[in-house]
C-alpha cells in the first residue's frame, strides 16, 4: 500500500482561470497591501536603449477590451542583454521582465515602461515576448511584438517569416511620438477577423 508521502500526483496543470490575477501578481498594482516582484517598470535609470512606452488593450472575440487580462513581457536590453541576477539588473538598470494588469486603466490598457530592445541574436529583429492570461483562458498564450519602424529587421526574422504575410502586421506594433516621447501601440485580439498570431511554445 502506498503512503501518503508516496503519492505521486503529476504535474499541475497550466490554468489562468480565476481572479488570482490582480490578487497575487500584481497585487500593488490593484491596490492590495502587500507587493509585488514585478510590474509595469522594467527599465530603470540607466537602462541602455531608447526609452519607450509600451502599451495596448487585450481585445475579445466580440471586439471588446479585456478588463481582468494579465500581459507579461521580457526582452533583451538596447544592448542586446538580459539582466543575469537581481544584482546584474539593478546595476545595468533593466529588470528585463514586466507584468500588468488591463483592470487599473480607464481604457483597459496594459501600460509598461521600458527600452526598445536591441536585436538578440543576428538575423533577429528586435522584438518583445509576451503572455498573456485572462478570464476563460484555460492555456496561457505566447506572441511577440515587433516595431513598425524595424521594416527592414522584420523582412529578415525566421519567427517573422514563419507566420503566413496576411497576418504579420497582427505582430506589429505602432511607433507614436508625442512630445518628444516614445509610445509602441499594441492590441492583442484573442480572435477573430484580426486575431493575434500566437506561438507554440
């Protein structure tokens, strides 16, 4: 008979169903008294890269913003660097990875602060990853978002080139400049005529 001690109960499964969102990962964010290990601030002072804004809405089937979806990010710094150790990121200013909520913003928008990343590796065009959890989404899904000021980078990724030509631009974020700042522009469509290119990963 097998004990207790014993039992082998598997993996658990990937599940984002459930308001333990806002709750638990971005707990400061939504004005919980406790903190959180990541936000919407992924570069800080003396990140190298050009300082930009990232931010864009979670969009259901019916065309409507996702007010309780999670949008995670991580890339390379605008020297084509990840942050090694916690030590290594407050040192080149770059924590490398950003996680926000859509339900603290008037227009449900995930809002991150960041650097333009440099390329990862040659042949790649700088290029953002992304997860994104909601409500009814039992697997989390993985897209990427790419510059629309990047035409020439973009023609030469292999992920980029992957993806069927009519849906590219569902990768593309757009590159607004307003006072002098930076802003990338990027909905994520979880279906529909203008559904998001996602990744097997």
């Amino acid at each position: 008979m097998m004990s207790s001690l014993e039992t082998n109960f598997g993996q658990t499964p990937s599940q984002t169903v459930g308001p333990y969102f806002a709750y638990g990962l971005t707990a400061a964010q939504y004005g919980y008294d406790f903190d959180q290990p990541f936000d919407s601030v992924v570069a800080l002072e003396g990140a190298s890269g050009e300082r930009i804004r990232l931010e864009g809405r979670v969009i259901d089937g019916d065309g409507k913003p996702v007010n309780d979806a999670l949008v995670e990010i991580s890339h390379v710094d605008g020297e084509g660097r990840y942050p090694a150790s916690v030590e290594n990121a407050a040192a080149i200013g770059f924590r490398g990875f950003g996680r926000a909520g859509t339900g603290t913003d008037a227009q449900n928008r995930y809002v991150f602060q960041t650097v333009k990343p440099a390329a990862e590796a040659p042949g790649e065009a700088p290029h953002i990853n992304v997860i994104v959890m909601m409500r009814g989404l039992l697997l989390h899904t993985f897209t990427r978002v790419y510059f629309s000021d990047e035409a020439a980078a973009n023609a030469e990724d292999a992920v980029m080139q992957s993806v069927p030509e009519a849906r590219r631009q569902t990768l593309v974020a757009e590159r607004v400049e307003v006072g002098g700042a930076v802003t990338y522009r990027f909905d994520i469509h979880m279906q529909g005529a203008q559904e998001t290119v996602f990744f097997d990963v």
